[in-house]
C-alpha cells in the first residue's frame, strides 16, 4: 500500500500471539463469570465474529473442559442501514440452540464500533427465542457507539479516532497471518 504525506502508514496493533492470548484471557473471564457452562452457548456474527465464537469455544473446552456450542447469528436483514447499503451483505445460516430458553447467549464479534451490529444481532436472536441472558465478547473495542451498548468481554480496547479503520484479518478466512491493524485498507 502506498502512503502520501497525509495518510498515516498501517500499524500492527496485534500480532496471532497477541489475539490468542486475548481470546484466552476472555475465555478465562467467561468461565470465571459462569463457573458451570452448560447453559451458555455462542452465537458469532458473520463474518470474523463466528471465528471469534470458534476460538473461544475451543479454549473453553480446553480451559474447563466444557462443550459450549459456537453457532452463528445472521443480521442482514436486521440492519438499520439496508436503504442506504450499496450492495447486500451476503446472508449465512443462522445456527442457535434449538431452546434458547433458559440459556446465557454470548454474542460475538471482532470489532465494536457504533453498537448498530450487536444492536442488529440482538433482534435477530429474539427472533428464534427469549435467551435468559444476553452478553457480549468482542476481540477488539473501539469505542465511538452510536447506542447504549457495551460488551462484557474485551480483547483489547483499542482507541481511534472516527475515521481511521481497525481491519482484523484471520488465517481462516483472509488466508494471511492472524493481525489487528489499524488504517490498513483491505
């Protein structure tokens, strides 16, 4: 990526080393939150959040021995901004519970922002079921919400100003080195 004088170069916020022992430390907190987890379960948003919910469900089993299920929440079509998006976003199966009832939901996602995705999330879960508890476990807080919403579990807050851009890229999916950067363009 070429930079001109006005436009800072990308920085490394976090390295694979340093989201691992992120996502460990907020799989310990869980655990140290629920003591038993057989009523709580994971529902990441698409697209790097169900991997968020995969890792963590992973380091739960590890840490507690525990099977919390890592399902996905689709928000497509609970946006409040579909008028105004150019393209769709493309639409994934939702994968929940099949009782949500009685059950802790933990909400995942790899950048919080304005609050207007978990927001969307969280209409989208009310829409298969009436979950006891919902909660929230982002890898990185940005801050600058537009709506009431903070998560219960944080990677790593991460402060920027409104326009510079936080980009988490994921072996699985980007097929480059796990990375937090931020005012790298994709």
């Amino acid at each position: 990526m070429e930079n001109t004088p006005n436009t800072p170069a990308p920085r490394l916020v976090m390295d694979a080393p340093g989201i691992e022992r992120a996502l460990k430390r907020v799989a310990h907190e869980i655990i140290e939150a629920h003591g038993e987890l057989d009523r709580v379960a994971l529902a990441g948003i698409p697209t790097r959040g169900v991997f968020v919910a995969q890792r963590l469900a992973a380091f739960l089993k590890t840490f507690a021995g525990a099977d919390v299920e890592a399902g996905v929440i689709d928000v497509s079509m609970h946006r409040d901004d579909l008028g105004r998006r150019k393209r769709m976003t493309s639409m994934q199966p939702t994968r929940l519970p099949a009782d949500l009832e009685g059950k802790t939901m933990i909400l995942t996602d790899d950048v919080l922002f304005s609050g207007r995705t978990v927001r969307a999330a969280m209409d989208a879960l009310a829409s298969f079921g009436r979950p006891a508890r919902i909660q929230l476990a982002v890898l990185v807080d940005r801050g600058h919400r537009e709506l009431p919403i903070r998560p219960d579990y944080v990677g790593l807050n991460l402060p920027t100003a409104p326009g510079q851009r936080v980009d988490v890229r994921f072996q699985e999916i980007d097929g480059e080195p796990d990375a937090v950067w931020i005012d790298r363009k994709p």
